[in-house]
C-alpha cells in the first residue's frame, strides 16, 4: 500500500516548477503581435490594430492583397511586392486577429461583416483620389472575402484575382471542405496534428491556442496531401480563434457572396491550381459561374498556395490582367 | 528543476513497460499479474500495452505501467507512458470505488518540433462487479507540469521562438464508460467517453476517447 505514496510524492516534486517559462511570456511561443511590438508596420482602423505594410508609389493603382484562412497571415502572399516595380501601390494587411494584427477577443468575430468592413475602411484609407483604380487579389478564404466585399461594393473594385476560393456560398465551401480535408485515422500527419493537444488543451488564452493550431499545419501540407501543396510554407502566426470564430460563424449563420455579383460587369480572372485534386476546373467554373465576365487559368506546378508554389506561372497570368484593366 | 525530472524520468523507466489496468478487479484472488494490449482512440488513434502488478493487504492497490503510441509511419517517435497506483477497495454488494493518481511522461516529434512533458493525473471508477463482467463510470484529470520544447520548423519561420523547459500548458477531464468480461484467464474491456479541456472551453479537435483490450492474467 505505501507505495500508492510514490506516484504522489514524484507528482508534488514535478509540481515545483520555479525554474520554468512561462508559455504566456510575450514572443517565447508566437511573435509579438502589433500591439505588443511598435517596429511593425501596422494601422488602427475601423476599431481594431492591423499589421499593414505597403509598397510602390501610393497615387499608383491599388492592389489589396487579401490571405487565406480565416485565420492566416500574409507573409506566403509577400511575392506580390514585385507588383511595385509594374506600377501598382500593393497592400499587405492581416486580418482582424490573426498574423501579426492584434489578438481580438472571438465576440469581435460575430459575423461575415467586420471582416468586408476592415477591407472597406482599408480600401477607403488607402484611395487618395476617385480617379485612382483599385484590385484585389484574394487566396483561398481571401478570394472568399473579395468577393464577398465585391457583392457589397461592386462600384469600388476595378479589377479583381481570385486564387482557389472553396466557394461563395456555405454549401459550396462544406462541399469543397469535405473533398479537400481527407482524413486518414491512421496517418503520421493527423495524428502529428492531434497528439500535441493532449499537452496544449483547456487554456483560455489566445497565445496558447495559436501556437497549439501552429501544430496542425504540418497536417494540412503533409506528403500526398489532397490540395497538392509540395510541403509547409512560412507563416507568422495561426490565428486560432478567428479561425474557429469564423468557421462557426458559417456553420451558424452560413453565409452567401453571390446575392449581387450579377450586377458586377467587370472582368474577373480566376485561378485554380494543377495539383489541389480537391479543385480542378469543374469546381472552378461551379464557383465562378455567378460573375458574368469571368476568364479561368490553370497555374501549373502547383497546389492550392498558389501565390507561393506556383508564383512565377501566377505573376505572369496575374500581371497580363492587370495591365489590360489598369 | 532538472534533478527532479531526472529522478522522475528515472523511476518511470525502472519499470520495463507500460499500460492501461482495466478492470482490475475479478474474484479471482490468486493472480497478481495482469497484462493488456490495446488499441483505441486518443488525442489521435493509439495501441499499446499494459501491465500490473496487484500487491495484497489491508487495501491492496495495483501498480501498473502503460504505453501507448499513435499510429503512422514513424514508429514510436511519439508516445505516452505513464506509472500509476489503483487502490482497490473491495465491493459491497457488488459495487467498489477505487482511485487511481499517476505519472504520466509524453514525447512528441514532428517537423514542426520535438516535445518532452510530464504531467500527472489523477483517475476514479465508481462500478458494478460481478464474477464474470463489470461496468464502471470513470472520471480522470489529466494535468502538465513541464514540457521541454525543441522547435524544427518553427523555429525557421520565427527564429526568436525560445527552446527550453516550460510550465504548465493546460489539462484535460475525461469522463466516460469502461466494462469488462473475462472468461476465465482471459478478458477483454471496452471503455469510451468524452475529452474536456481543464476550462470547460477549449475542448480538442477529437473530443472524445475509446479503447478496447485484451487482457490476460495470471
């Protein structure tokens, strides 16, 4: 019986943990965030703090680059910096709560809405004269979103790129969800991706739950992975709770981008990659069929990041589109 | 901080294996060995082993080792070990409550980084025992202490991301099922239930937990 009092003592003595770090401690973990590092370039704007940086001549054409998620960041978007040198005045923000823009609390994500007003009061901020046009150019979740911001502000957009949006409204993208997350129980990746939570669980704050959902993207992008991605790619910071904020919002409330986009005359080109199998030129044409102007290309060599596997095929087809409508 | 662990590292290994002791109790008094291979789900899909050791006396307990490791390609690279103590308190009427705190020592490897934890726990099964089969609710508390963390590729995407020993990164409840029935020397347990982070809130992507064992005894 006493040595039920072994297990017991070993447990006090592990408990004395004076000598360890603190996973709250700023930057150990997840880089500091706009808020907590004044060197970032960054904006307060419609109520929250973005990370934002710019490049080109500021009178020159926009381009808003718009990431993927929700819940990514910029950083595999950074290619499209070589846009300055072609004339354009190129955007880079994270989205509300994620990347290195300040942590918001989930009721801040109670809809589709605050996310096209951030890009609206951006859009706003950045346009210095009614003559100066404006693009976007969306990834995935961030095609999503332009188009989303589209359907509500047709006559703002002069131009827009769309790079593999799942879809445009909440069935699509459950169909597009359940043809693109394949899951293997007894694979090396998911279980890389599950087994660390047994030791990052049941904490509140959102430093921990980011650098938990950081462990899930060697999943996504695993050898044979579905969306045809060659492997990881660089990112600053998981923003797990707009992620999880924002997928409940379209489970809840669903959503729907295509209400108006009838109305949108303007040219769109969308792209879609060779290696996402999930993809492919059916669903692209299914997903774009709701704009009345739309040209589709396959990007080769690629799976569905694009802007960073298959950039070189995607400037090229990009940068022709924006010329024409410059 | 060190001194401990290794002190603790070292007693965990003292012991040549490791497992999961269900349904330890059987009318059968003359064996003090029993042994299980399982496979189930865990914070992903698992198998292993398990052994116990039933010492006698006025409360006789159960020392018992576990492992347990997910399934993929890399064997082992990744797996959870844990030492425990079940005391035993003898049915009444066919129902017993017995209490189980342990030890528990996790190491995780990916391309993303390699992690070494220790953490504690404590479990309880309050059930009904009949010769052949019982049937038991289970409440456990699982609870990190430390966590050594060496990052690979996050370290790449942000080169200022600290290496070291770090405190508790959370805990989880389980609270589930577990049954038995043995046939002779042999048995075979079932046991499932739901996972709940330690705030009620942040609950993980698998929320729930299952296994299944063959046991023997003897």
């Amino acid at each position: 019986m006493k040595l039920v009092y072994i297990p017991l003592f070993l447990l006090g003595l592990s408990a004395c943990n004076s000598d360890l770090m603190d996973p709250l401690t700023l930057g150990s973990l997840v880089p500091r965030t706009v808020d907590q590092d004044a060197s970032l370039p960054s904006l307060v704007i419609n109520g929250t703090h973005l990370h934002v940086e710019t490049f080109g001549v500021p009178t020159d054409p926009i381009i808003v680059m718009i990431h993927g998620g929700p819940g990514g960041d910029y950083r595999d978007l950074l290619e499209a910096r070589a846009f300055a040198d072609d004339g354009f005045f190129v955007v880079f923000y994270d989205q509300r709560g994620t990347g290195l823009s300040k942590r918001e609390d989930a009721s801040q994500f109670d809809g589709v809405q605050i996310m096209i007003d951030d890009l609206n009061a951006l859009v706003h901020h950045f346009k210095l004269a009614d003559a100066q046009k404006v693009f976007l150019i969306g990834h995935s979740w961030g095609a999503m979103l332009a188009t989303g911001y589209i359907n509500q502000h047709p006559e703002k957009i002069d131009g827009v790129v769309l790079a593999e949006p799942g879809g445009f409204t909440w069935p699509q993208v459950e169909e597009y969800l359940s043809l693109s997350k394949h899951i293997e129980l007894f694979s090396e990746a998911l279980n890389d991706a599950l087994f660390p939570e047994q030791i990052f669980t049941g904490r509140d704050e959102h430093e921990i739950q980011d650098y938990k959902a950081s462990y899930f993207f060697t999943f996504e992008n695993a050898p044979g992975n579905t969306i045809g991605n060659a492997g990881p790619y660089p990112f600053w910071r998981s923003g797990a709770v707009s992620f999880n904020a924002m997928l409940e919002v379209g489970e809840t409330q669903g959503l729907d981008f295509t209400t108006h986009l009838a109305d949108f005359s303007t040219r769109v080109l969308f792209t879609y990659s060779e290696l996402n199998t999930a993809y492919g030129q059916a669903w692209a044409e299914t997903v774009g069929s709701v704009f009345p102007h739309i040209e589709y290309h396959e990007i080769e060599g690629t799976g569905h990041e694009i802007l960073y596997f298959g950039w070189d095929a995607f400037y090229a087809i990009a940068l022709t589109y924006l010329n024409e409508m410059k | 901080m060190k001194l401990v662990l290794f002190f603790f590292l070292s007693m965990l290994w003292s012991f040549t294996s490791v497992a999961q002791v269900v349904a330890w109790y059987n009318p059968d008094q003359n064996s003090r060995h029993i042994m299980a291979l399982h496979i189930g789900v865990d914070f992903g899909t698992v198998y292993g082993i398990s052994y116990g050791y039933k010492f006698s006396g006025k409360i006789p307990a159960v020392v018992g080792t576990e492992l347990s490791t997910p399934f993929g390609k890399t064997f082992m690279d990744d797996f959870k070990a844990k030492l425990n103590v079940q005391t035993i308190f003898y049915p009444v009427n066919h129902l017993g409550i017995s209490i189980k705190p342990g030890m528990i020592f996790r190491r995780y490897a990916s391309e993303a980084a390699v992690l070494l934890n220790i953490g504690s726990e404590l479990g309880t099964t309050i059930g009904y025992y009949r010769d052949k089969w019982s049937i038991a609710f289970e409440a456990n508390y699982d609870h990190t202490h430390a966590t050594l963390i060496e990052h690979r590729l996050l370290k790449e995407y942000y080169s200022e991301i600290q290496d070291g020993w770090y405190g508790s990164t959370g805990g989880s409840f389980k609270f589930g099922l577990q049954g038995s029935y043995w046939l002779k020397s042999t048995g075979i347990a079932l046991k499932a239930g739901k996972i709940f982070g330690q705030n009620f809130s942040e609950d993980p992507t698998l929320p729930f937990y299952a296994d299944i064992s063959v046991m023997k005894k003897w």
